[in-house]
C-alpha cells in the first residue's frame, strides 16, 4: 500500500491549491465571456429585433429575451460564487470561505431584486432584503474581524 499524506498535511493541500485555482480562474473567464455575449445579444434581441417575447417558446433566444437581465446577472453572479466556493475546498483555513460567500449573497439579492414589483412590494419582501442587507454585513464585519485577529496572533509572535 503506498504511502499517502493524510489530508490535513498542509504540503499534501498546498500540492492542489494552485491547480484548483487554476480551473476556478478560467471557469470565471468563460463565465464572464458568456454573460458578456448573453447580454450582447439580449440588447441585440431588445432593440434591433422586431420579435417579442413569447412567454411559451422554449427556445434559447426566448429565454434569453423574456428573462429581465438582473436575473441573467444574478444567475451568472450565483455561478461564479459556486466556482470560488468550490475552490476555496482546497484551503485549509475555514475563514477563507467568507468571501464567495458574500459574492453568493449579492447573487441571492440581485435574484430577489429582479423578480420583485411594486405590486408585490409589503413589509415581508422589506423585511426580507433587510436581513439579506445584514447578512452581507455580518459576512463583511467577519471577514475584517479574521483578518484583524490574524494580523494581533502572528504580531504576538
């Protein structure tokens, strides 16, 4: 039976680190690209295009032309945090996973954000985008609370 470092051995990590950043690095590159020329083409669908939305076609141009583009945003905002979160697996340091937490949140809110109207709007959907307001501020406050406490432990040494 071969030899193998357990898990929590920080070179056995380190050796998978920079690969799966690697991959996390260029799935956000194609993310980006694709939300580039989905919304190119949403704008070519609005305004160039005669045709309208047609709530029942399930084509990808329908699709692309009926859904509001904070949600195209969101949707790709969701992905993003899905890949960083993934990546960050390979840390050793739990901490290191509060920042594509927070990338989810904005995900979360911008998708709440684009399907709500005025007629939907009560004290419920208020109440609702305030905890998600303080949500990404406690994520925020934390994160800067670990990096502080980080900083006084190896200035202690």
């Amino acid at each position: 039976m071969p030899d193998i470092a357990p898990p929590h051995d920080p070179s056995f990590v380190a050796a998978f680190q920079r690969p799966a950043w690697v991959v996390v690095m260029v799935a956000q590159m194609l993310l980006g690209l694709c939300l580039a020329v989905t919304l190119i083409v949403k704008y070519y669908m609005l305004v160039l295009s005669p045709d309208v939305c047609t709530p029942d076609g399930a084509t990808l141009g329908n699709m692309i032309r009926c859904t509001s583009t904070l949600e195209i945003v969101a949707h790709f905002v969701l992905a993003v945090a899905g890949f960083r979160f993934a990546g960050f697996m390979f840390q050793i340091r739990v901490q290191r996973i509060l920042p594509p937490l927070m990338v989810a949140f904005g995900g979360v809110l911008l998708m709440f954000l684009s399907a709500l109207t005025p007629s939907l709007a009560s004290w419920a959907i208020a109440a609702t985008l305030v905890v998600m307001m303080l949500g990404i501020g406690a994520i925020y406050a934390a994160q800067i609370l670990l990096r502080g406490r980080k900083s006084d432990i190896s200035g202690a040494q």
